[in-house]
C-alpha cells in the first residue's frame, strides 16, 4: 500500500460534532508530520482548502465525516483508486461503516499501514442528444430516470449491447451498482447484492405491467435507455446528487466504470452486521 503523506477531510459542516472531530484528527496528523486538506466546502479553518476534485489529486487517503451522502460526494470525484475511509456521525451507514468513538483509532491504524480495503464497482453514464454528449457521469450507486414534478408515467426503451430489450411505461427506471443496490433500488423491490459482486441491476420504478421486475446483468453489459417521444419532464438523477432535465429522443449509457472506488473496511463489524443493523434483521 502506498505511504501516506497528506490526508483530506470531507466534514459536513452542519454537524458541530463533525467538526469538532475534524479539529482534532487535524491537530493529530500534524503532530505526526502529515499534510491535511479540507474541503472547501466545510469552511473549516486550520488546513488548506481545496474542491473535492483536487482532493481526489492530492490525498493519498480521505476521510469523510457525515454520512453515506457526505460519502458520495466525495467518491464520484476521485479517479486514482485514493482510500476512503467514511465516519458515520449519524445512524451507522451502508458506505460509512466507522463509528465516531472508532474514528481515532482506525486513523492511527489506517496511516500505519494497518488496513483492508473494499473495491467497489462504478457507473459510467453518458447524456446524449443524437450523436451529441451533453454530459459524462460517474456514479458509486445508481443512475436514475424519473418522472418529474408532474408525476407523469414515463414511456421508454431499453437496449443492452445494442439488442432490444424491453419497453416500458414506469416512473422510471433505476441502473444500479451492487452497492447501489441498498439504496433507491431497494426502495422498489430490486436484489441486494453482497457489494463486492460485478452486477449491473436494473430497476424499474412502478412499472405499469407488473411482469416488468428487477434484472441482474453481467458487469460488461451497456445499457442504453432512450427516452419516448412526446415525454415531459423527465429527469436523470446520478448518485441521488446530481441531475438535469431529459428530452424526448435523449438517451443515457450506462456501463461499468473504468476504476472502482476503494472504501477502508471497518475491522470491527462485517457487510451482514451492517445489513442486520440496517434493515432491523432478527430485531424483536
């Protein structure tokens, strides 16, 4: 494992709690003679800023101080396979495993050296109008279609590897990682996937035929889902963080990501305590 001279601080900088942690591992890593940056959007003095892209560049580890969102933010945009490892300062999280009376200790252990890491898959994602790229995305959990305010049925097709596949009329339509697959596809009815499994799920969001179910793909498969004619108020989603508009004609690919995203295992608890804590199983 790489030696780590500069660690990056994500801190949700309406948690005081948060805060008050990132001071103090801020006070730690200098008496130890390692560089800190914070994020810029933490507002939080006694470190130099930077975009949660250069601290993706120029970390060779962050940690994140929030939740599973306060995670996400910070995961898209690091492309160099840097560790993270997540303190959850709330109820304990699906990505954020460490607990804060945890935090110390697993930093001391992490710059030591002392570490395991979780290789998790991404998303890669393209919004195109014809043979135009409006955007590139880059997602940990899910890309999502959905109907607008309006609330309006959406009516789309799906092709993998080019072959079609089906069409549907839905509220949407859900492309997860088996990470994802905890999140909003869970919500509507999709697998859980032990995450460090190479599936792609697809989701969709109240199907109008109700033999439309969730579906399990290799990991190479390409999704393209291409918007119906007529359609109104339509959405992409990424990772539940990012969005914009879609129309009538516009389609996304989704296919795995080129590097996946390294999350620093917890010691102290397994992805099944995680679950049976999560989802209340064997609760009385």
């Amino acid at each position: 494992m790489a030696r780590i001279r500069t660690v990056g601080l994500v801190v949700k900088r309406d948690r005081p709690r948060a805060v008050r942690l990132a001071e103090r591992m801020i006070r730690w890593l200098r008496t130890r003679g390692l560089g800190v940056l914070v994020d810029a959007e933490a507002q939080l003095p006694g470190a130099p800023a930077r975009t949660k892209e250069e601290l993706g560049r120029q970390a060779e580890l962050i940690v994140v101080l929030g939740g599973d969102g306060t995670l996400l933010s910070i995961a898209r945009r690091t492309i160099t396979g840097v560790p993270i490892l997540g303190v959850n300062l709330g109820e304990l999280g699906f990505l954020t495993e460490v607990v804060e009376d945890e935090a110390m200790p697993m930093l001391e252990k992490v710059v030591a050296g002392r570490y395991e890491l979780d290789r998790r898959m991404t998303l890669a994602a393209r919004h195109l109008r014809g043979s135009r790229v409006l955007g590139r995305f880059r997602a940990l959990n899910d890309v999502v279609i959905t109907n607008g305010a309006l609330a309006r049925i959406v009516q789309f097709a799906v092709t993998v590897d080019g072959l079609p596949f089906a069409t549907y009329r839905a509220d949407g339509m859900i492309v997860a990682t088996p990470t994802g697959s905890t999140a909003y596809s869970l919500s509507v009815g999709g697998p859980i996937v032990e995450p460090t499994v190479q599936v792609i799920i697809l989701s969709p969001v109240s199907p109008h035929t109700l033999s439309n179910r969730p579906v399990v793909l290799r990991p190479n498969a390409v999704v393209r889902i291409v918007i119906g004619p007529r359609q109104q108020d339509v959405l992409l989603t990424v990772d539940g963080q990012e969005g914009m508009p879609l129309a009538p004609g516009d389609a996304i690919e989704v296919c795995r990501g080129p590097a996946p995203i390294a999350l620093v295992r917890s010691p102290n608890r397994t992805y099944y305590d995680v679950l049976r804590s999560k989802l209340g199983w064997g609760a009385r």
